[in-house]
C-alpha cells in the first residue's frame, strides 16, 4: 500500500467531523427522551437503530453524533501534545548524539529508564493520585460547583508527555548514533566538519522521517493513555455540580469527557451502549495510526538500503537541497581557495 493512500481511514474521519453538521444525524445537544410508537412508549438508553446510528446513554443523548462532535478537538490536543514532546525529545537527542553533551545523555537515560522499569499507566495512575497534582487548578466560580480550570489540562497533558519524552529521546538518540557510526559519516568528522554541518548533509532527511515515526507513535500512546484513564475515572477535565450530593459532569469537548460519561453510564445503569460510538472511532484511529505508522517505517527501511548502496548521498527533495545550499557554497569557496593558491604557487615557481 502507498504511503498517501494509508492517510485515506484518517482523512475520512477528520471528513466526517467536518461535515457532522449536515449528516442526517442528531445534534449532539439534542436529546431523545421518550419513543411513542402507535403500541410502544420506551425511554433512553436507546439501542443502535435507523435514528441513533450507535445507540444513545442513559440521557438521550446520541453517542455517535457526539464523538463525531469532540473528534477535532480531541485530534487539535494530541497532536499539540506530540509536537511538544518530539520537540523537547529532539532537542536533547541531538545534544546527545551529536555534541556528546553528558547532561543530556543522563537526562534521556533516567526518563527512559522509568518507563523500561515501570509501565506509563502505572506512573501516570500514581502521579494523578498525589493530593497536590489533582488539586491543581481546582476553582468554584459558583456555590455547588467545583471545576478543573486550564492549568489543570495543562499539568495533566504535561506529566503524560514527561513519560512519553524519555522513549521518544532515546528512539531518536539512537537513530543519529546509527547514522553517525557510518562510514561516510566518519570520514565526515576525520574531514573536520561540525556536527551542524553533518546533520544537515548526512542526518536530515532520515531523521525527520524518525520523527515522523516518533510522531505517530506519540499520538498513538498518548490517546490511548487519555482513554484508559478517562474509563477509569480520571479524565482530563471535568465539574462537580452539588445537588443533594455531589454529581460529576464532563465538560471537556474530547473523547476524555466522552469516554468518560460512557463509562459512568455503564457502571452507574449497567448501560453498554454508550461505549460503541467512542470504541468504534478509536479503533478506527489507532488502525489509521497504525497503517501510517507502517507506511513511515518502510520508507525509513527504503531510504537505509538508499544510503547504504550510494555511500550516504541521497537524492533528497527540492527543500531539502535547498537547505543543503549553504554547506555546499562553504564546501565549493573552500576548495576554489586552495585551487588559487596552489595556482599562486605554481606561478611563483615558474617567476624564479
């Protein structure tokens, strides 16, 4: 399969959330209390049916058009998410790889050592339960209700991506460290060339394609770390509202406040239905996730076997070359300056 055409399941459901508006579906704010039929009454939760393509919860509410309606967002925080991360973890794999710096060596060394010996769930479920972690951001704007402000959604998406940094730094370390025991490479470094300079000449195109790879991956665990602890009762936002008790109520427009509800739903009214909209769609974005993900991986494998049959040159893209323009003026100045003066010598030699 090519690489463009494992996009197409992605594509299809950023589509649909697009255009949910004008499907032939309900409002996600629309409720459907009660079904009167000519010798029926029934009342919600609804099963899968022409009107509620997945079925509704315990409020009426239909599950499918709602997690098509907390889609965007949810893909807007992940990817944001993962762009943080795979920043922060380039930028302490390069300083590793490439300038030898021991700081950040130790630091991708403890990070990664505490997912290799503990699980991210496990860190992440001992973390949320620290008094001080969940109470972050917590505010009454009015009597009977307590809510999770910003800062909360930003302390939680942090510490998820702390855990993930250290996997992320050490995969890409060991890419440049790969690349940079090549032979070319050496010979790049005996030449006296900086690590700048190979980089760009040497590393670039193959590491964004790591990157790439590291993206997805990052995407992909952390979704799946938001959901799990969204079915288990910590999600990424929610408010509390006080009526006779305590009530909580997802406010958060992911599929974090989605799952969540469902799983509420099913363990307050032993209501399965609201689970199959949001576990049909995460299926269908880690399946997507994964034949991207798949794609990426073969075309780091092509671009190895590229370098290795061509000594490490690679026809790289138009904008890469253009990148490349700056080491290959430096290159062509410096050996036109020896040329002139051996030139200079030569006739020097000729004059006496």
């Amino acid at each position: 399969m090519a690489t463009h055409r494992r996009i197409v399941l992605l594509a299809g459901l950023i589509l649909l959330a697009l255009i949910r508006k004008i499907l032939p579906i309900p409002s996600p704010e629309a409720q459907d209390k009660i079904e009167v039929t000519p010798t029926t009454m029934s009342f919600p939760p609804y099963p899968p049916s022409v009107h509620h393509l997945l079925g509704t919860d315990s409020q009426g509410y239909d599950m499918f058009s709602r997690t098509l309606h907390n889609l965007l967002p949810t893909y807007g925080i992940l990817g944001l998410t993962a762009i943080a991360t795979l920043f922060c973890a380039s930028v302490l794999a390069t300083r590793s790889a490439l300038a030898h710096s021991p700081i950040a060596r130790t630091v991708i060394r403890i990070l990664h050592s505490w997912v290799t010996i503990i699980p991210t769930i496990i860190l992440a479920l001992w973390t949320f339960t620290i008094s001080y972690v969940n109470m972050a951001g917590l505010r009454m704007p009015t009597p009977g209700t307590i809510t999770w402000s910003r800062v909360h959604d930003i302390i939680y998406l942090g510490i998820l991506a702390l855990f993930e940094l250290g996997r992320t730094a050490h995969a890409l370390q060991a890419n440049l460290e790969e690349s940079e025991a090549m032979t070319y490479v050496e010979a790049s470094v005996t030449s006296g060339s900086n690590a700048g300079a190979r980089f760009v000449m040497h590393h670039f195109g193959p590491y964004m394609i790591q990157c790439g790879e590291q993206f997805i991956s990052l995407v992909s665990r952390l979704f799946g770390l938001i959901c799990l602890l969204a079915f288990i009762g910590l999600p990424l936002n929610m408010t509390w509202i006080h009526v006779d008790r305590w009530f909580p109520h997802f406010t958060d427009p992911t599929w974090s406040a989605t799952i969540g509800e469902a799983a509420q739903d099913y363990f307050e009214n032993n209501n399965v239905f609201p689970m199959f909209a949001p576990v049909l769609l995460m299926a269908l974005t880690m399946t997507s996730l994964s034949f991207i993900l798949s794609g990426l991986r073969r075309l780091d494998v092509s671009i190895l076997r590229t370098r290795q049959g061509t000594n490490g040159h690679i026809r790289l893209r138009p904008m890469v070359a253009g990148m490349l323009s700056t080491s290959v003026t430096s290159w062509w100045g410096r050996n036109r300056t020896a040329s002139e003066d051996t030139a200079d010598e030569g006739g020097d030699s000729v004059t006496m």
